[in-house]
C-alpha cells in the first residue's frame, strides 16, 4: 500500500520508514529538509535495500503542497511527521512555530480530503497533558494549557484534526502521543541528528560520553521524585516507529472503532535522569561526567503514559529493553563522531 510520510527524512519519521517498507508498504517521503538532510535516504537504503521516493517540498507551500497529494491520489495514508520541535525555541520564535506546524497540517488536510485519501496518523506529543495531577497519564487524562508554543501547536493540531473529522466521516485518524522518544536504529545507519548544543538529555548525554561536551548538567536533584531528579517515560524509537506501522494497519483494515483516536506511546515506565545516566553506564561501560545544577526552567517533574489502550486495542508494547536502546544511542553517536 501507497503511504505518504511527511518529516519522513527526520528522525522518527526516518525509522518509520523503515518499519513500513519492512512491513511491505511504498514509501513517498515528503520533508523539505529543514531538519534533515538527504543522506538519511541512504541509511534508509542501507537497512531495507529500497530507497523510498523523495520530494522535497515545503509543506507550508499550499499550491505545491496540493499538486504534491494530485499526483499521489493512490496513496492510502498519510504520516504527518513533518513539525518544527524545539520547546525552547518555539518560545522565542512563536510565530514560526505556529506558522510552520499549523499551516503545514491544514495543507496536508486540504491535500488528503482533495484527493480521497482517507487515513492519517498525527505525531502529537505527551506535552499536551503537561503536569499532569494523576499518574500514570491515560487518554482520557485532562490535556493542560501548553508550556510552549510549540505544545500549543500539538493541542491545536489534534483539535483542528478532530474538527475536520466531526464533518469528514469518510476520514480517519489517529493521533499518536509521544512520550519522551530515544534511541537508533541497531544498525546506526540511521539515527537522531542533533544541530548544535543539544536540548534534549541522550544527545548530550552520548556527546559528553563521547567527549564532545565536557559534562552533562542533571537539571536538578530536588524534586518530588525516589532520587530528586525528573522521571520520564523514554520510549525506543523503533518501538514507537512500529507504533505507526500497527495504527496504519488499524486504519487501512477499518479496525478503529471511533474515526478520531489518540493512543499514549510510551513504556508504561518511569525513569529519573540519575537512572539513566546509570543504565547507560552499565550498558556501555562508558562514564558519564555530569553534576547537578539547578532545575531547569518549563520542565515538569514527572510524567509517564499508561499504555493500556494502545496495548489492548493496538495490540502494540514497547519492547527494547532501556540498555539495549542507549547502546544503540551510543552506537550511532560514535558512527556519527567517525564521520
Ligand atoms: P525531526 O525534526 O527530526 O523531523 C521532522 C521533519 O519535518 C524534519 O525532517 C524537517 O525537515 C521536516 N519539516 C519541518 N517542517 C516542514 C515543512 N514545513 N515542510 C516539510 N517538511 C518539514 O523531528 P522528530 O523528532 O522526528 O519529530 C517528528 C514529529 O514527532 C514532530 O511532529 C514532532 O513534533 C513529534 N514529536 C517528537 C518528539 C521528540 O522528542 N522527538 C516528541 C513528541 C512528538
Ligand atoms: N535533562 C538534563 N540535562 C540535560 C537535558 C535534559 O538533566 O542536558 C533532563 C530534563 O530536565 C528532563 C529530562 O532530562 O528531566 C528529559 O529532558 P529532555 O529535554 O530530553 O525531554 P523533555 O521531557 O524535556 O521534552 C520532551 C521532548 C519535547 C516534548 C516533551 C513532552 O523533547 O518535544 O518531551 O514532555 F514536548
């Protein structure tokens, strides 16, 4: 089956490809490499022995954005990866964020219900439900007001998408919930590509590792947690990449039971920074040069997915054990440090 993948050169967009061309799926990617870069169509190559077709397409471009879905009327679903990420710099910068990430959904919306492509799966984010009073997070867990601009366009995409399919019976879809995603391919042929000093932890905690940075800053030990620093629920990348390829086949098989879903995509688990840091250490047998500082401002204390409804209805757990998925960071950081 024709499926489009948007953001499909990112890096979970890239590991889903791999996992749909895997599961017997034609791949389009469309991505306008803002955040990626071309050569990620070798890796993908290198795992699955098919590169998948590639255009390179600004999605906020409407009248290129609607002739893109015209020619590619067969597809059966769509992947909407294709998202600027960065918390911090969406709050700098929040008219991009919106900008970028409102208008790029609402072209490929217009792109799927033109054409009679019928099925999308959404990358939403844990962000929507913020601090959340009750752990673990279900589905039916109150979203809380954004912390971000960048959250924000996750709570107003998964609304816009709902509005949509109130009036669009024919559509269907599925939004997914990341909870904190990290991770490689195990063959590090594909993998995450930080720019610059990264944000988030495994990046910066492989950099430092690898001596790239000089230490790593565990942003805070004093919170309301077993050892004082933040709890998590880190899922492996290519986990979550099958997530997509289950809520595909849910869709394509007309299994969905509503035609607006939201799925939590985590592990059920929740670590703190200082245990990760541990496991990583015991996975690789690498040291990890880091202190504490100070908590750091936005991030919330904990937050972790109850993953009964994916379970259950998806028929989808995560499975890769947390040492298995930070040595595979490792992995891929020291390929990338080869380069
Ligand atoms: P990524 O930056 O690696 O991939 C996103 C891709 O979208 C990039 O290749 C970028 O070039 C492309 N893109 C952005 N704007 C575009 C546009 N206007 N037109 C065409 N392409 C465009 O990010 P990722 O980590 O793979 O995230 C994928 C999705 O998952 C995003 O929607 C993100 O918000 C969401 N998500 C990510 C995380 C995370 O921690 N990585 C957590 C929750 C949700
Ligand atoms: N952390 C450190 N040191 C670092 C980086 C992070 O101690 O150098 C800690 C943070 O304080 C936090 C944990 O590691 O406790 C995870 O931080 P990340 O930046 O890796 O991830 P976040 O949970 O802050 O954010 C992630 C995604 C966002 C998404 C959010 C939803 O990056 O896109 O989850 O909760 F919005």
């Amino acid at each position: 089956m024709k499926i489009i993948v948007t953001g499909g050169t990112g890096y979970i967009g890239s590991h889903t490809v791999v996992e749909l061309q895997q599961d017997g799926h034609e791949v389009v990617i469309v991505d306008n490499l803002a955040n990626s870069t071309i050569n990620v169509l070798d890796g993908i190559q290198g795992i699955t022995g098919t590169r998948p077709a590639f255009e390179k397409i600004d999605l906020t471009d409407r009248p290129a954005t609607l002739d893109f879905f015209a020619r590619h009327k067969d597809a059966r679903a769509v992947i909407h990866f294709a998202a600027l990420k960065a918390v911090g710099e969406s709050v700098s910068k929040p008219l991009e964020y919106y900008y970028n990430n409102l208008n790029s959904l609402m072209n490929v919306l217009a792109g799927m219900r033109g054409n009679g492509i019928p099925n999308l799966v959404f990358s939403s984010s844990c962000t929507v439900y913020g601090q959340a009073d009750v752990l673990p997070v279900t589905e039916r867990t109150p979203r809380h007001e954004a912390e971000s601009p960048y959250g924000n366009t996750k709570v107003m995409s998964e609304d816009i998408i709902r509005d949509l399919m109130r009036v669009e019976k024919s559509m269907n879809g599925i939004a997914l919930r990341y909870f904190n995603p990290i991770g490689a391919h195990p063959s590090a042929l594909i993998g995450e590509l930080p720019v610059g000093v990264p944000n988030n932890l495994i990046p910066y905690l492989t950099q430092t590792a690898a001596g790239i940075r000089e230490q790593l800053s565990v942003f805070g030990d004093d919170y309301d947690t077993p050892d004082g620093s933040p709890l998590r629920d880190y899922i492996d990348v290519v986990d979550l990449a099958k997530a997509h390829v289950v809520a595909i086949r849910r869709l394509l098989e007309g299994k969905n039971k509503a035609n607006y879903e939201y799925f939590n995509i985590g592990t059920g688990r929740a670590l703190s920074v200082l245990e990760i840091i541990a496991a990583f250490e015991r996975a690789t047998g690498v040291k990890v040069n880091y202190k504490i500082v100070g908590r750091r401002a936005g991030d919330i204390e904990k937050v972790w997915a109850d993953t009964t409804l994916a379970n259950n209805e998806l028929g989808w757990r995560a499975e890769v054990p947390i040492e298995q998925t930070l040595a595979n960071a490792w992995k891929w950081q020291q390929r990338l440090a080869s380069k």
